[in-house]
C-alpha cells in the first residue's frame, strides 16, 4: 500500500497543478493571438499583390483578438488571487467568493474529466474565518476524487450554506457509492469534518465560523 | 497536389485561424473539434497529415494517435499542443508521432513538417502497392 499523502505534498500538488492547468490555457489564448497576428501578416502580404483588405474582415479579426485578451487578463487575475492565497495563514472571507474562484481555477480540469462545475448561489453571505489557500486545497482535492467518480453525472454543484456553528460546502449529485473523501490531513487542519447524505446524493463538508477557536497548533 | 489535412483542437478559434492560415498556404484543409470527430472524420475521408492536439477533453491525443495508427498506420501524425512534459513528448515519439511542436508554432516551420510528412506518406504509401504487387505476383506465380 502506497505512503498517505502529507498534507504540505497534497499543498503543493494542488498549486503545481493549478499552476500547469492555467498557463496551459494561456498558451491557448496566446497562440489565437499569435495566428491572428500571422493571419494580419498574411493579408497584408496579399494585399501588397493587389488583393484588397476588406474592413469587415479586418474588424472581425481585431474583435476576436480582443476577447482573447480578456479571457487571458480574467486568467491572469484568478491565478493572482490564488497566488496571493497564501498571503496569510488565516484571514476572514466570504465561503461563496472561495467556490467562485475555485469554480474558475478548476473549470479547465472538470472539462477534460467530461464534467462541468456550477455554483449554486447561497441565500445569505457566509463568512467564516479559516485558512484560504487550504480551503482552495480542499475544494481542488475533493472536486478531482468526485469528477473521477462522476460517472453519467457529469455536472457538479457546489454550493456554500451556513450552519449553526460554521459553514459548510455541498457538493453534489455525487456518486452514491461515495463514502468519503480521502483528505483527513487537510480536513483536520481546517478543523473540517465531512458528512455524506445518501438520499439527496450531497457531500458536506463542514467548516468552523472561526478555525482560531481553540486552536491547538 | 496539395496536402490534405486534418487539423484537430477543441478550440474553435483556433481551429478557424489556423486552417484560414494553412489554405492560404495552398493546403486542402479539414477541422474537427474534438478526437472522436477526428477519428470519424479518417474513416470515411483521407488525409496525409493529421495536425494534432495533445489535451483535449473526452479522449486525449495519445489516445486519439493510438486508433490513428491502427486504422492508418501510413497517416503521418504532428502534435500541436500548448504546453509538452518530457515524458508526454517521448510517449508520443514512441506510439509514431512524426513530430511535435508547441503553441504559439512558427507557421513556416509547421508548413515545413507538414510537407516533409506529406512526402513521408507518399513514400510510404508507394511502399506499401509495392508490396502488395510483389505479393501478388508472388501468390499467381506470374
């Protein structure tokens, strides 16, 4: 049986893979660019033979330039935010503002798992003081084991829900043969615990208001 | 003659620039969306070259290279893909990928390989009615 993970390896490899997951994609968004640009220099070889340059065209190229731009800059900004997660071992934030990012930094994955992430908008802000990088660790570990086991449901819930002592994440439809996820590193560092609900098919995972109350490391 | 080929990305974009580019190259160029529009596409058309995405959701392009070269074994294959580990590069050598670049891609250098490919298949496709003739000739004793 192989070694469990530590949790600063399980850290890592949620940041290396995050890391690889979106300049993959903004390598996609450069070469668009990088063919317009080309595709600019084409029609300009042409157009020095004779061939005239149609404006419509030409529009058309500078628009699809331009949304590549943004799609690269809202990239950019994700992987700042994540970047800057670990800023500070604990800070105060809103639980839905962490799924929106993690929604956006793990998109890419889901869809060559075949599956795709939605967020399930909560009734009232849930904010809750806790660690952000590992909670971003947490929603990466458990998005990769329930994709995998996704099966025909392919389309994912998440959903961030307050509770009487804390918060939680719902994840959902999983698979009903789910008994847990396996991150007891990182859910104790949280001071999480994970609750599965066979009937509605939904994953808890259960987090403190304050992570600092008696905290013990 | 012109190449026929066979580009294969998930994205769209891509695929609609980079053909646009490849035919006014003075190439017969075909696109596909995704590893199994590929796969459909090779059965029923033929192609010299197949200008190949490395991650693609659904079925990945080693997977996709793998069933290539079992129906179309004279189909040259070139990986065109954003980024490339060392380990994913040399498994593509090995399954018979006849190169690989990375995107952003220099056109003249991918307008180079896909000639250089192009020629690859016709040398091999000659290869293979020469053996087929030397078979013949060899079972009716001619």
């Amino acid at each position: 049986m192989s070694e469990p993970e530590s949790i600063e390896t399980c850290g890592l490899r949620c940041f290396g893979a995050i890391s690889a997951s979106l300049s993959h994609e903004l390598k996609n968004a450069l070469a668009i660019i990088n063919e317009h640009a080309g595709l600019l220099e084409d029609m300009m070889l042409m157009a020095g033979t004779g061939r005239p340059l149609d404006p419509d065209r030409l529009k058309l190229l500078a628009g699809n330039v331009m949304k590549q731009v943004q799609r690269a800059d809202t990239m950019i900004k994700h992987m700042n935010q994540f970047a800057h997660s670990v800023d500070v071992t604990i800070a105060c934030s809103d639980l839905e503002d962490a799924l929106t990012l993690a929604i956006a930094l793990n998109s890419r994955t889901a869809v060559m798992k075949g599956g795709t992430l939605v967020l399930e908008p909560s009734a009232t802000p849930v904010r809750i003081t806790t660690c952000p990088f590992w909670v971003q660790t947490l929603i990466w570990r458990s998005l990769n084991e329930l994709l995998e086991r996704a099966g025909a449901d392919r389309q994912l819930h998440l959903c961030a829900r307050k509770t009487s002592d804390g918060a939680a994440i719902i994840f959902s439809p999983v698979d009903h043969m789910l008994t847990n996820i396996h991150i007891p590193d990182v859910l104790n560092h949280l001071k999480a615990t994970q609750a599965l609900d066979i009937q509605t098919r939904e994953l808890w995972i259960i987090l403190p208001a304050d992570i600092t109350m008696n905290r013990t490391d | 003659m012109a190449e026929r080929i066979l580009l294969v990305d998930d994205e769209k974009d891509f695929l609609d620039i980079m053909s646009e580019r490849l035919k006014y190259r003075g190439m017969d160029v075909a696109t596909a969306g995704s590893a199994r529009e590929a796969i459909s596409k090779i059965m029923s058309e033929s192609y010299d070259v197949v200008v190949l995405d490395l991650q693609m959701q659904e079925m990945d392009g080693l997977e996709a290279l793998k069933v290539l070269r079992m129906v179309k074994p004279e189909l040259q294959v070139i990986f065109l893909t954003g980024h490339v580990t060392l380990e994913k590069g040399v498994e593509a050598m090995k399954l018979g990928a006849m190169d690989l670049m990375e995107k952003p891609a220099d056109i003249a250098i991918l307008e180079d390989k896909i000639r250089k490919a192009h020629v690859r298949k016709m040398i091999l496709v000659e290869k293979q009615a020469e053996a087929r003739v030397n078979e013949i000739m060899l079972n009716k004793g001619w």
